[in-house]
C-alpha cells in the first residue's frame, strides 16, 4: 500500500545522520513513484513533491528530530495541506434551519451516507430529518425508510410525485412545521454525470437552496471519483465531498487528490457499512495514517465521544508529557472493551498492529481484559508507574496473585511497551525547538 511504500521510503532515511541533496533526490523519486501507483493525480504528485524538496533543502530542523526524521515531518505537513489543512465543518444556517442536499453518482453510498450522516448529527444535538427525492426506482425509497428506521429519523416521502423539486419543498415545509432542524435531502444518481441529471438536480437547488451541496464519492473508484467532483461542482456547485468506501481503498489516491483539483474539502468519510462508520474528515489524522504514525487523535476523540471526556483528556496530557503508566494503559484498553470494536482501533495504531494482537477473538476479549486487569491489580503502585521494576520474581509474585500463568504477564509488558513506544514516536513529532537542518 502507499502507507508501506512511504514507511519503506523514509526508513532508509530515518537512519542516516546527514542527509546530503542525492538522499533527499532519491528519496522524492520514490515517493513520486508511491504518489503515482496509490493512483494520485499527476499533477499533483509533481507539485507535491517539488514542494517537499524545496522545503526539506531549505528548512529549519526541530531540535528533537533527526534529518531524516524532519523530512518526514515536512512530507506530513505537505499532506496535510494538500488535503485541506483543518478539518472542514459542516456550515448550519444562522437561522437554525439547515438544508443539506446530497448528491453523486449511483453506488457510491448516497443513500446510506444520508442515514450516517442523521445519526452523527443527531449525536451532535441535532433533530434531522430525511428526504427521499430518488423518484425513479420505488426501492430506492424504501432503502431510505429502512435507513431512516435503522438510525430513528423520520423520512419524508411523496410516493405519487415525479418532481424531486417539488417533494423537497414539501419536505422543506414539513420539516421546519414539526421543530427539526436539518433537512438531508437523498437524491437520484447515475453512473455517469449527464445533462438530465443535472438538470434534475440544478432545480432541486433551485427550489430549496441547499446550505450545503454534498457530493459522495466512492474512494475505490480513484481518479473517477476526483472527475466527478469536478464534473459536479462545474455544474451544479459543489461545498464540500463525502468519500465512502475508505475502509477498503488501499490506494487512497482521490483522497489525496480532490482537495487540490477541484478546491472543495473532503469532510466526512465513510469507513464501513454500518451506520455509525461516518468520520469528519482530518487531514492531519490521515496524513499520520499514511505515514504510519498512527491514529491517536482519532483514538483519543473516539474514546471521548463514547466516554468520560476529561479522562480522555486526561490520557492526551500524558501522553504528550511521556507519563503513560500500566494503569492507564488498562484504563484504555477498557475503554476499547467499551467500544465494542477492537479491530477498527487497531487499525489506527501502528505499534499495535501485530499478528498477535490482530489474532485477539473479539469472543475472547472480555476474558482477554479481564486477565489483563488481574494482573495489573496484583501489582504494586511502584510497579504499576514503572514496569521496569517488574524482574522475574516480582514477575512470579503477580502471576500467583492474579491466578495467571508468567508467559501472560510477559505478554502483557510488550503489549504495553509497544503502546508507550508508539506514543512516544508520536509525541516527538509535535514538539522540540528549531534549528537550521542545512547551511549555506
Ligand atoms: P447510492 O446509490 O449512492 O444511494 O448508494 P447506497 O447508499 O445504496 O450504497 C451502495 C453500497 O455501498 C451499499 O452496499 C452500501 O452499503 C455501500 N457503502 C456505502 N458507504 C460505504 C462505506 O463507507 N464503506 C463500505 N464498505 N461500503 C459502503
Ligand atoms: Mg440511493
């Protein structure tokens, strides 16, 4: 995958003491090569990597960073801007009554986007309600009934009107009459952008003025999808993408791309079927995905929003200050219980990307955590804040105190210590002081 090839590229890097313009040369040649075959569009891998040479010969290196380490950070940046730079929110209306209209070719997830996105609103304090304007195939309403039905949010239907225009005003009027407060709007597609189309879909604009016009874009399709957005926005206007289906691209090449071909921001993706798999887009989370830093912002925010806020807070303060102890590493793998999904968290984070904790049976986890507390109860405070304490007799000591045998207690510190190791890489990227990298 890209994220390989990258990791490949900079290892080789990471290693040397000095850097010289020839590593720096052939380093960019193979990111480009990496760009090109995770289907990211030409132009923007020459802009991309002409952008990152300049940098890397011509920066400040942080203090905390090796030079190898620090072109890494400047190739994060560039991501990171390529993508957008922030996170880019959903605009509400001043009025407290918001129109979204979804829109995007046939397949690549409008339908269910409409009933993830009601139910991350709703999570947020909203009241939705949906719209089904798909007026040419009867199941296509039904599928949305059956979405509105999965997430609790009403779904407005005219079953005898061929107008889409016209339903979505009734919608419009509806919604606003019974107190909700956004309107999703699920729409026709095609499978390729044609004139009837748009023209279907310029006069549902017309007739609501949508605060937001969301296109979904399948991530698998690669540089159809960024064509689209652009065939969309120069015909209908476009505020922003959704891009579904990223739990299975590997390439991630219109991710990459569609933020600098056509202007308009990614803002949520999709990473799954269910209807809780709806992430608001951030770029530097991705950027850290790619690069393999892992996903611990996401981690940490996931954990928030599922759980106790200022523990999650709590946990980011630490591991920014180094200060991950065996306790809160229980504390989070807790919470990960919690979360129900252990795959998807793993994913995020490098360090715990093994064989042996991707064989961990989701039936066996509550078991697995289970022994995993015992065990670190049966340790003293002492031991618990500084693991190295723990030679073989304490070692045995625990194993008798929490009825497991020592090969778990082992188990269990390299767990640990590949978490604390993975944060640390973590927290070196976001501090340290600066100096010049390259002189004269
Ligand atoms: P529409 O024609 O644009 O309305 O597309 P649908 O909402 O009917 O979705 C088409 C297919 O894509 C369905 O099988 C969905 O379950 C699937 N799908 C949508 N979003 C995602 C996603 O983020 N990940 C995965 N794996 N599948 C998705
Ligand atoms: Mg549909």
């Amino acid at each position: 995958s890209l994220s390989d090839k990258l990791q490949g590229v900079f290892k080789k890097l990471k290693g040397k003491g000095v850097l010289t313009e020839a590593d720096i040369n052939d380093a960019m040649r193979e990111v480009k090569l990496a760009l090109l075959e995770a289907d990211v569009n030409f132009k923007v891998v020459k802009d991309f990597v002409a952008a990152v040479k300049e940098k890397s010969l011509g920066s400040d290196v942080l203090e905390s960073l090796t030079p190898g380490q620090q072109v890494i950070k400047i190739v994060n940046d560039e991501l990171v801007s390529l993508m957008g730079g922030a996170n880019s929110k959903l605009t509400y209306s001043p009025r407290g009554f918001t129109v979204l209209l979804m829109v995007g070719l046939q397949g690549t997830g409008k339908t269910t986007t409409c009933g993830k996105l009601a139910n991350y609103l709703k999570k947020n304090g909203k009241k939705p309600m949906l719209c089904a304007c798909d007026i040419y195939r009867p199941a296509a309403i039904d599928q949305l009934e059956v979405v509105g039905k999965n997430v609790d949010v009403p779904v407005f239907t005219m079953r005898e009107c061929r107008e889409p225009e016209v339903i979505a005003q009734h919608a419009l009027k509806e919604a606003e009459l019974r107190g909700y407060d956004v309107l999703i709007v699920d729409t026709a597609g095609r499978l390729q952008i044609d004139e009837a189309l748009m023209d279907e879909l310029v006069r549902v604009k017309k007739a609501i003025k949508p605060h937001e016009i969301l296109l979904v874009v399948d991530a698998m399709t690669g540089q159809d999808a960024v064509n689209a957005a652009t065939g969309f926005d120069e015909t209908l206007g476009i505020d922003g993408v959704i891009m579904t289906k990223m739990d299975g691209d590997a390439r991630g090449g219109a991710a990459l791309s569609v933020k600098q071909v056509t202007g308009k921001p990614i803002k949520f993706i999709g990473m799954g079927e269910k209807f809780d798999a709806l992430e608001p887009f951030h770029p530097e989370r991705m950027a850290s995905r790619i690069l393999g830093m892992g996903d611990m912002l996401s981690l940490i925010e996931k954990a928030q929003e599922n759980f106790d806020e200022s523990k999650a807070d709590e946990l980011e303060q630490k591991i920014k200050k180094n200060q991950f102890t065996l306790d809160d590493f229980l504390e989070q793998m807790g919470q990960i219980k919690k979360m129900g999904g252990i795959g998807k968290l793993l994913d995020m984070i490098p360090g715990a990307n093994t064989k042996a904790m991707k064989n961990v049976d989701l039936e066996d986890s509550q078991k697995e955590f289970a022994q995993m507390e015992a065990i670190i109860l049966s340790m003293t405070k002492a031991e618990r804040k500084d693991p190295s304490l723990l030679n073989a007799s304490r070692r045995k000591r625990i194993a008798a105190g929490s009825g497991q045998p020592v090969s778990k207690i082992n188990t269990l510190i390299k767990r640990y210590d590949e978490a604390r190791k993975m944060m640390k890489q973590f927290t070196n990227i976001s501090g340290g002081k600066r100096k010049r990298m390259f002189r004269g």
